[in-house]
C-alpha cells in the first residue's frame, strides 16, 4: 500500500483539474441506497477509500455492490439484511454511523458499531440517538454497539442542539420510511444534505426544506431505487484552489457548483486571491502579497472546518498574522506541529490558531494525522523549498480520488 507521499516544492501549479463526487455526499448516498427497492446506480462516486470502506460494510451485512464499467456503482440490497455493522469495518470510518438510520430505515433494526474518538477530537453520537428516538426506536448501548429497534414507528419532531450533518442525514433516512410527519429543527443546512434529500425524492420519498434550518419528511412506505449522480466535492474544489493561490500558479477547477464555494471564495479573496467564476468552473489565480486573512469555522454556509488546515497551510506564507479559530471539533489543529517542523510560525491557544506569516517553508518529513491535515501539508509541500516526506499519506486516499495524478497534471513534483 502507498503510504508515503514525496513532494518537492516551489513549482507554479497551472493548467485544469476535474473535481469528482462529494465524498461526503457519496458516503451518505450509498448507506441511503440500502433502503429502495431494487437496484440503485450512482455516478459520479469518487473512487476513494472511504467509499471502499462502506462498498465493504455493505457487502458484509449481504447488499449486493459492484462498479459497472462506466464508473458508477450499483448497489442492490436484498429484502431481508443483516443489521449488524462489522466493528472491524467501522472503526476505520467514522461515516458507518449513517447505517444506523439507514438500517432502521429498512429493517426496523440495527446494531451499529459505535465510532470510536478520532483524530480530530471526541465525536459523540447523542444527537443522532435522539433523533431515531423521536420517531419510535428504543436504544440500548452494549459492549460498543448502538442497538436499535423499533416497533410503533412513528414521525416525531427534532430539535438538534447544534446542526450535526450526520445526525442530520440519520434522522432524514429513517424518517423518510416512518409512517407520519418529522420534523428536524436546527438541521445541517450542507449541500450534501440537499443532495441526499433530492435523492431520497427521487425514489418516492417526501422530504421538504432541506437546505434550510427546518426539514419536514413525510414517511412513505416503500422508495424505488433509480439512478443518481452525486454533487461535486466542493472541499476537493477547495483544496485545488488553495494549490494555486500557495504556489503562485493559475488553475481552472472545473466541475463544481460555484455556490456550494462561496464560502470558500469569499475568504480567498479576502487573501488577494483572484477567483473568477466562468462557463467551465472557478478559475484562480495566485496574487502577491498573500494577505492574511481571520477565519472562523462554522457550520454551512459558514467557512467549512473541512477547509480549515488547508487554509492555514496557505495563511503561513501570508504578509503578515492570521487568526483562525475552530468552532466545529474540538482537536483540528494537529496540523500545526507537523507545519511547525517545515517552519511554520503558529500559536494554538484552545480554539484559536494565531498564524505568524512571511516565511517561506522548507521540505521535512512530516505525518498526516487525519485527512485534510494531509491535505494541507500537500499544500504546505508544493510551495515549500526543497523536499518534503508525508508520511502516512493513506489519510488522504481517503477523501481525495487520484490525487498524485491530477497534481502531476497540474506540474507538481510529487511522487
Ligand atoms: C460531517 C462530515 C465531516 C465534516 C463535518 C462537519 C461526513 C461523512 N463527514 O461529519 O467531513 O467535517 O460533518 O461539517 O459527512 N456532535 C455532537 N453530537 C452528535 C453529533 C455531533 O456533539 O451526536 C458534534 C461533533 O462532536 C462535532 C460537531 O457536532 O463537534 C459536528 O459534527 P457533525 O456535523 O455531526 O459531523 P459529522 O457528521 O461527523
């Protein structure tokens, strides 16, 4: 397995790069699918190990999966499933929770491995507990499992604490196949919500407001499966324009949903950045100085916590200090060390990232600790002097489909 990633820095990136499906949306989109009838075709399904990983859980509890030879996957699950996640499969995924409301959606049951902590900070499963309890499950947690079952189904109303997309997603599947009316308050407002709800629409199901704060699910007995394509992934998007504006080249990003980038556009510009939205994508374009720039991670349409370490990698060639504080998890700034080692400037005080700008960074070996901290020492990389070692690059096989290649494509000098 290709674990180590070399890059060495200070090429101009130019040229274009192809953005695939939403990760998150994809993995969403494939647990849903295990609730129609019949089999499902989803295209635009990034080939990353994420997916994989879910391709596998699914195969595990006996759905039929497999990629047609245009790329998209079918997904065919038979009436009757096994309810049981593999724990040895869930813990490499923290996305194998979304089989909970997915299950109970079609089963009426579930058993799901609970996910353990992760890299970037405790993640509890409160919410989504909540939810499915709202509409008729009784919960149980044993030996590391969420078990779930219920027996008088019925719609319920949710109010969500903070607008967790997960809990979200769970709560919009199973209520989707609950007799009755749901109602989620303080919803997850992401595009990848919109976009499992107009999937979930396009089987039959009733679901309204979804990408607002307030989303209704009218429960329908059965969903037919049809085919799909998933959004692009506007985080993938995020990263390529970052690759740009750090090392000082002109990249167009072509397919993706300008809106979906707003957030991120707004504070590239802020950096001087020059992002120009045009018939093919975004086009963007390196301006020096680097401005520094005050970033606040927020649920969407606020600046994504997914883009975060990206953006920091970028802010320490900044003319000057950045802020950046993390409102989302409560560990996302294991970057800092590993960008420390290639001499970046950076102060952490609990939430807050206080970004020292003006030096250019050098190559060293460094680690990636989750996946976009990956992506930001790629980032940190490519415009750093000389040649930097990433270890433990598989994290960022995780959410980003031929990323050696498409940065080959661009003049990137990684290997
Ligand atoms: C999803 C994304 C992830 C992204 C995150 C926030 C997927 C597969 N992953 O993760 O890439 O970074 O949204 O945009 O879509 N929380 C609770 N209790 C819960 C659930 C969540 O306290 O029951 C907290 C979490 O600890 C975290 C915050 O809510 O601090 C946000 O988490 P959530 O929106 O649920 O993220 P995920 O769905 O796990």
């Amino acid at each position: 397995m290709k674990n180590t990633l070399y890059i060495e820095g200070g090429y101009p990136l130019h040229g274009q790069v192809r953005i695939s499906g939403a990760k998150n949306a994809a993995l969403v989109l494939i647990a849903a699918s295990i609730m129609a009838e019949g089999e499902t075709i989803l295209d635009n399904v990034p080939r990353i190990r994420d997916v994989e990983v879910l391709v596998q859980l699914l195969e595990d509890l006996g759905v039929k999966v497999g990629w047609n030879e245009d790329g998209s996957l079918s997904i065919c699950p038979p009436a009757k499933l096994k309810t049981r996640t593999s724990y040895e499969l869930s813990k490499k995924l923290r996305a194998s929770n979304l089989l909970l409301g997915a299950l109970l959606g079609s089963q009426s049951e579930a058993q799901v491995s609970m996910p353990g902590g992760c890299d970037i900070g405790s993640r509890p499963m409160d919410l989504h507990i909540k939810g499915v309890q709202a509409l008729g499950a009784e919960v149980d947690l044993e030996y590391g499992y969420i078990n779930a079952r219920v027996t008088k189904p019925s719609g319920g109303r949710v109010y969500l604490d903070f607008p967790s997309v997960g809990a979200t997603e769970n709560i919009m599947m199973m209520a989707a196949k609950t007799p009755g009316q749901t109602v989620i308050e303080n919803a997850a407002k992401e595009p990848e919500i919109v976009d499992l709800a107009n999937f979930l629409n396009s089987m039959g199901a009733r679901i309204r407001g979804a990408g607002t704060d307030v989303i209704r699910i009218e429960g329908v007995s059965t969903l037919k499966a049809g085919r799909y394509a998933i959004i692009p992934d506007r985080i993938e998007a995020g990263t390529y324009m970052v690759a740009a504006a750090i090392t000082g080249g002109e990249i167009l990003v072509e397919n993706v949903i300008p809106t979906h980038l707003h957030p991120i556009i707004a504070k590239l510009q802020e950096t001087g950045t020059r992002v120009e939205e045009v018939k093919q994508g975004v086009l963007v374009r390196a301006v020096r100085p680097i401005n520094p720039v005050d970033i606040k991670t927020l649920p969407y349409p606020g600046f994504p916590t997914d883009m975060q370490s990206q953006m920091m990698a970028l802010l320490c060639y900044a003319q000057g200090s950045s802020i950046i504080v993390e409102n989302v998890f409560e560990n996302r700034f294991q970057v800092v060390d590993e960008l420390k080692r290639m001499g970046a400037r950076i102060k952490v005080e609990g939430h807050t990232a206080v970004v020292e700008g003006g030096t250019r960074l050098c190559g060293a070996k460094v680690r990636a600790t989750d996946l976009r901290a990956g992506a930001a020492l790629v980032l940190a990389a490519l415009a750093a002097e000389g040649e930097t070692e990433i270890e433990e690059a598989g994290h960022i096989f995780r959410g980003y489909e031929n990323i050696e290649e498409k940065l080959k494509n661009l003049g990137a000098k990684i290997r």
